[in-house]
C-alpha cells in the first residue's frame, strides 16, 4: 500500500522531461570549408561566406523552405510587398517597419539604397556584384519613401527576385560598413569583421589563422526581428574547422560535433548510413564540378586541343570510382532537371569518345609518341569533396586516350585562388553552387566575358554575350529555353570549360538533430536548428549469453549519450574508453568484474560529464601510473558501489570537480587508492579504504568534502586510529554513535570530519545519508523525480536502479526499503 501511494503521489506531482531540449542546448558545426575571404556582401563570394552571411544578415526577400527554384519560392523578409511594373524594369518594395540595426538605429529605406549603391561602386572584380553584373541589371536605387525603396533596371531580368534572396544582397549596417572599402577579417573583434547585423545571430568569435578558420561562435541577436517567430532556436552555435574530411567523419563518429556538413567522404557517408548512432540527411542536388581551360596561351588556346579533352572525359568512371555511384554525370553547365539543360557535351563529345579524341589531335600532329601534355590542377583544403581523386580519375581517363599525358598539381585553397588570379595553370578544377536558382547563374558567371572574369580563363566570345543577354532580359520561357540551348552548343563548340558532374548534398548529425533542410538553395539554415531529448535506450551486455553485445566497449560504441548499459554477471577482459554521457551499471560487484589483465587503466572517463559507473569490481589495472577508474577533466560523473581493488590507483582524478565517489570498496591496491590532482569541490563519502599502500594522494586539490556532515559520517578508513567513545556533532556527548571521535586528515585541506568506525554497508532508498530510509529520502527523491543526468534538478542518490532516470522504478525501490535503518 505504502508504494502504490508513494508512486500515485510523485507521478501526479511531477512532470516527465519535455521533448525539445530546447534553445538552451547548444549546437556544434563541423565543416572542412572555410571562408575565402572575408564576410562582407560586396566582396565576399565561396559558398560557406555566404552561409554565415545569411546568419548574421538579412534580404528584402528569401528562399522558402523546401525550395525547388520556382518564382513561388520567394517570400518576403525584410520587404513585406512588392510589385512590379508592366515592362519589368521597375520594381517597388514596401519595407517592414520596427527592425534595429544593433546600435538601436531603426532600419529604412536609405539602407536598402545604401548597400546596393557600395557595392556597385566598390565594384571588387572578385566580388559577387561583379561576377553576377549587379551593375548591367540594376539602373538605380531610389528611397521612395521612408519605408519604401525602388529598383530601376537597365533589363528586363526575370530571377531579380533570386538575386535579392542572394546574401551579397543582404542589408549592411553603415555604421560597420564604409562605402569605398570592403570589410576585413579583425583578429580579435569579431563585430568589427562584418557589416551586417540584422539577422538571426550575431558574431561574437571568429579564430582564424592566416587564410583558414579554426572556430567561430554566433549568439542569439537580442534585436532579431523575427525572435517573436521563435527564431532562432538555438540560441549558441559553434562552428569548428577541421583539416580534411578524415578528420570530420571521425569527429562526427566520436560525436564531438553534432552536425558535420561539408566535406565528408562517399565512403564514409556511406558507412555512416549504417551507423544507429547518426543520422544521414540527403538534399537536392544543385552542386556542379566543372574543368577550366586557360586559352591565354598553349595549349588551351586552340579550339581543337580543347574540344579533344572534352571527348576524353570519362564521367562514368568519375562518377563509379570516386562517388560510387552517389551523383550524377553533367553534360551541360546547367543541372539535370532545371529548364534549360541541354546533354549538348555528350550529343557532340561523347562519355567518352577516344575516337574523336584521336582525329582532332592528330590534326595537330599529336600521337602515342608525340602526346598533348599538360598539367590538371586540384584544389587540396576540402573545399571540394574529394579533389585528389577526382583529379587522379580524370587523368586516368585523359591518358587512356593513349595520346594525352596529365601532370597532377595540388594546392591549398589560398594558393589555388592566386594560381587562379595570376593566370598560370593550365587546367584547374572548380565546383559551383547556385548563387540564385534560375539557368542564368549556371551560365553568366561562366560564359559571359564580363561576368565570367573571376575564372580567370580568358574566353572571350561576342555571340555568346549576346545569347546570354537576350536570355537574361526575355521573360518568355520558351524563348529563354531555345535560347539557353544555342547558348549550350556553342559552349560544346568552344568548349572553355567542360562540365564533370553533379552531386547532392548531405549532412550528417546525432540522431537528437532537427530542422536540417537541405534544399535547392544548398545551405544550411542555422536559425532552424534545434536539438530534441531522445527516449534513452537500455543495452544489456553478457559474455556468454543473449544479450545486445557480449563486450562492454561495443556497447559503448553503440550507445547514445544518456544511454544506460546494463552489464550481467562474468568477468569482462577489458580496457573500456568512455567518452559519452551514459551510465555503466554492474549487475552487482561480487559477479559483475572488468579486468584489464594488468594493461593499462581499467575504466577512463574523458570528455564526458554525468557518467556513472556502478556495480563493478574493477580489477588488475597496469602498473605504471594506470589506475582502475579515471576521470580526466570531468564534472558531475558519480562512481558508486564498486569493488575497487589489485590495481596500481584505485580511483584517479584528474583536473576533475563536482564529482561523487561513495560507497565504494577501495581494497589493497598497489599505489593510492584515491588520487587528486588538481581536482576540487568533488564528494568523497561513505567509501571502504582499505590496506592500500597509500590510502589517499592529493596534490593541489581543495574543497573536497570527505564526510557528509553528522550523522551520516564519512568513509570507513582501515589506517585510522581514533576511537569510538562519544557521539553528537562535536563529539562530546555520551556514548558510542559509529564515528570515530577525532577526524581523519588526508592533508590539511582535505579532512574527514566524521570518519565511519567500521566499514560502511550501503542502504537503498538512503538519499539523505541519514541511516534511515525515510518519508525525507521520498522527498528528495520527488524533486528530483522525472530528471536525467545533467538536467538542473538531477540527483543521482535518486535514481536508485542506476538506469540514467529518475521514475517510478526508483519510488517501488524506495518504497520497499521504507523504513530500513543503518546503524
């Protein structure tokens, strides 16, 4: 009767933990990209300074989610309306009113005419407002009004609307933006470094280290617009920056990030499909990898050389070899499936066609013995998936022509960009995501000799111009299309650059990620993304019957944190690496035994916080400063009801507080048995210490708590020589109470008060340490009740089955302990 009104009670009187984790909980990125240059929308144009941008920043309008690259795709942001005049040349905005730069300016039209006016006039030659010729569509900007703007075009220019969802057309602050000069990277002012503020984030760290990012951390923007929206949902994200796509797949794998987006291997997206620890988004696929030539000079500079290497492009291979499998050959600069694309380079070249290879090279003399040779360039910083090998597929695929030879030559990002400017490679590899989704940005940053000088290519073609322009300003899809396929076989016939395939998009991240929307504007929407609470899973390990795993490291392996990991009886031969928050429960101590057969520590803990580790005999750790447990910088773990014994250390911590260590049986190891370096504040009671050579080791340790004041007492010391003959909490009252009468020191920061006078026998349902299992313990364990480790009202004296949460299972173990009592 006693436990079924125990358990109504508590079950009506506290809530079980919500489903969302909430904003509170922060998020990791992990990326191998990196910006080029800088944050600034009038100069900065690589996609991963874009996606910062558009955290920081905002545009009049902006893609939907789910985007597909229809006109329906647009909704307004910064603009609330819009029209447009019946010639198309002149489009009105009506702006949102009560949005504040951070400086409390309120925003208005003249910052709308003021950002576009800078970055036309700043005009940087490798900027976006040149490559995409913001000035050859964009007549002039006109404040109409305090909050209304107006665009007079020079075209008729059907995606205007995309280009205003791009982030160079995100609004600047004036105040952080000069208009004769881009805003640069500050080392150590992270708000002096970019010009925008009226987005979801802003920056409030950014590390870099020459020309690459090491990390970068955005915070809640107080004066966001849209916070009412509840955006963003995260409050803190990070981003950190690794060195090549190994590196990434195995921090996503050790779950040191939560989301790794961008670069990561196919094999290792591959396998990590199969990993029930992570889960793998797949996006629209817009991305292009495309092979420059140079035509300043030989070899590229005649027509015949370039088209032959057009026909001996094997993208079957590239696609199966490097890829396997996991993307799509491109035959046109415009992607499969958008309006416009054309196969025209395997209509005219072919997949490929050794064939014409030979006839057009032998026109210029070239054979098996007299071979176009040329070097093939690849970028080596993981700005591109996997560039070493696309670039070795593809000369394997040159030279099986029989008459062509390739050089391979890598370079880090920032060398590759001035190999590019400088005009000195003869054929390089480069990608290509959309900035505006419409055919025109797959060909007029490409083919148009204005708008395609930052490739540094040097094709210059009048004709083309023209089909580009007519393209641009003709509103009639059927014309655009017939228009983009003359556009298509000219680019075959003068083949500057030659289309290699075209990907899809994937982000990989724990299984507690969501709001990941990779649509066909390719970035990832930091503002969207939030992390949820997953039911914790149990995993029972046994080495010689059914169970999940029979090893307790495979278990781990497997585990999410907050996991619990119930391990049967039999001695487990083990060196176990705990890096997640779980807990590790023995079926009992006696039974249950991990020994590492004197190799190396028993149990490490690092890089985790709220670990418990329960209901083991830890045993025969190495003997050359190994311990049986140890917590390397750790906070919050709870090492509890364990036999700890025959090892060099019993328990080792290490630069690690706020820990607890109860109720152990510390026995006959060979060094300490408890050792502290630089470690504080932690709980150290009701533990057995028995016959180690050294019982405790503390050094620059302090404010440990070595007893849990009276009566409960501290721990049972086997070296202790005191007595036995009074009682209270000085010691001085009549008659016998269990403590011994004078305390124990370790040192003369770290002392037992109330040392136990003989060995301590552990009490279920005891919260308090008061030696009864009382309606004061039921308390306790009701404010507690439905928390998990780390949580704000988690104790782990409540979760007495020791299975990572507070419930029903802990108030029937409490109830059938009532009123036991220790003495």
């Amino acid at each position: 009767m006693l436990v079924l009104l125990l358990v109504s009670m508590l079950t009506l009187a506290f809530n079980i933990q919500p489903v969302n984790a909430g904003p509170e909980t922060p998020i990791i990125i992990g990326t191998t990209d990196s910006v080029e240059i800088c944050l600034d929308p009038a100069r900065a144009y690589d996609y991963f300074g874009w996606e910062i941008i558009q955290s920081l920043g905002c545009g009049l309008v902006e893609y939907k989610l789910g985007a597909t690259g229809s006109i329906d795709d647009i909704v307004p942001s910064l603009a609330t309306f819009w029209s447009v005049s019946d010639d198309g040349l002149v489009w009105t905005f009506n702006l949102r009113q009560g949005v504040h730069y951070d400086d409390g300016t309120e925003f208005n039209a003249t910052h709308v005419k003021y950002t576009f006016d800078r970055g036309i006039s700043i005009a940087d030659p490798d900027g976006a407002f040149v490559g995409i010729g913001y000035d050859n569509i964009i007549d002039s900007v006109e404040v109409a009004g305090d909050y209304q703007v107006r665009f007079r075009l020079k075209i008729q220019f059907s995606p205007f609307l995309s280009l205003l969802a791009l982030p160079p057309s995100f609004i600047v602050n004036p105040t952080y933006a000069p208009i004769d000069r881009i805003v640069s990277y500050v080392d150590g002012d992270a708000r002096a470094s970019y010009p925008t503020d009226l987005g979801p984030y802003v920056l409030t760290e950014w590390v870099r280290s020459g020309w690459k990012d090491i990390e970068m951390k955005l915070d809640t923007n107080p004066a966001y617009w849209n916070a009412s929206g509840g955006f963003p949902k995260t409050k803190n994200i990070t981003v950190k920056f690794y060195a090549d796509s190994t590196g990434l797949a195995l921090a996503i794998q050790n779950q040191e990030v939560d989301i790794a987006f961008r670069q990561l291997a196919t094999t290792d997206i591959n396998n990590m499909k199969n990993n029930a620890n992570l889960k793998v988004w797949e996006g629209t696929g817009a991305f292009i990898q495309y092979l420059v030539l140079q035509e300043k000079y030989a070899p590229f500079n005649n027509t015949i050389i370039r088209q032959a290497v057009g026909a001996a492009i094997n993208r079957t291979s590239l696609i199966n070899t490097v890829f396997l499998g996991d993307a799509q050959e491109l035959y046109s600069m415009i992607p499969n499936g958008m309006f416009g694309h054309t196969d025209a380079f395997n209509v005219t070249l072919g997949n490929p066609n050794y064939t014409k290879t030979l006839e057009l090279l032998a026109q210029l003399g070239y054979n098996e013995t007299h071979k176009l040779t040329f070097t093939l360039w690849y970028e080596t910083s993981g700005c591109y998936p996997q560039s070493a090998q696309q670039a070795q597929v593809l000369k394997s695929s040159l030279e099986a022509s029989g008459v062509i030879s390739v050089n391979l030559q890598g370079a880090d990002w920032p060398s590759y960009r001035a190999h590019r400017q400088s005009e000195d490679m003869e054929a390089y590899i480069l990608g290509w995501f959309p900035d505006y989704i419409d055919p025109d940005d797959y060909i007029q940053p490409f083919l148009d000799s204005s708008g395609g000088s930052w490739l540094h290519h040097n094709y210059n073609n009048t004709q083309m111009d023209k089909l580009i322009a007519w393209a641009r300003g003709n509103t009639t899809a059927t014309a655009r299309n017939n228009l983009y396929g003359q556009i298509q076989d000219l680019m075959v016939e003068d083949c500057p650059i030659i289309p290699t395939y075209q990907g899809k998009t994937y982000a990989v991240t724990k299984p507690s990620v969501e709001g990941i929307c990779l649509d066909i504007s390719q970035h990832l929407r930091y503002w969207l993304l939030y992390m949820t609470k997953l039911e914790p899973t149990t995993w029972i390990v046994d080495d010689d019957g059914p169970a999940d795993f029979s090893k307790i490291q495979d278990a781990i392996n497997a585990a999410n944190p907050g996991d619990t990991i119930h391990v049967r009886t039999g001695v487990y031969y083990e060196n176990i690496l705990l890096t997640k928050t779980l807990s590790l429960i023995g079926e009992n101590p006696e039974d249950t035994i991990i020994d590492a057969e004197h190799i190396g520590t028993v149990v490490l803990i690092s890089g985790a916080d709220y670990v418990t580790i329960s209901g083991f005999t830890i045993r025969n750790s190495g003997v050359e400063y190994y311990a049986g447990i140890y917590l390397s910088q750790l906070n919050h773990c709870s090492i509890i009801r364990n036999d700890i014994t025959d090892n060099l250390v019993g328990i080792l911590l290490y630069g690690s507080s706020n820990n607890k260590i109860a109720e152990n049986n510390l026995e006959a190891n060979s060094g300490n048995g408890i050792s502290l370096t630089s470690s504080s504040n932690n709980t150290i009671i009701h533990n057995n210490i028995i016959n180690n050579t050294n019982q405790v080791y503390s050094y620059q340790s302090i404010g440990n708590k070595w007893d849990d004041s009276y009566p409960s007492g501290g721990n049972y010391w086997s070296d202790y020589t005191g007595v036995d003959l009074y009682g209270g909490p000085y010691q001085n009252e009549s008659g016998s109470d269990g403590l011994g009468d004078n305390p124990h020191a370790v040192d003369e920061e770290n002392i037992d008060l109330y040392p136990l006078f003989a060995p301590f026998v552990s009490l279920t349902g005891d919260l308090n340490g008061d030696r009864w299992v009382n309606a004061e313990d039921a308390v306790q364990l009701g404010k507690s009740f439905g928390s998990r480790p780390g949580e704000p009202s988690w104790n782990q004296d409540a979760d007495l089955n020791n299975d990572g949460f507070v419930n029903a299972k802990d108030v029937v173990l409490l109830g059938t302990h009532f009123g036991e009592h220790w003495s």
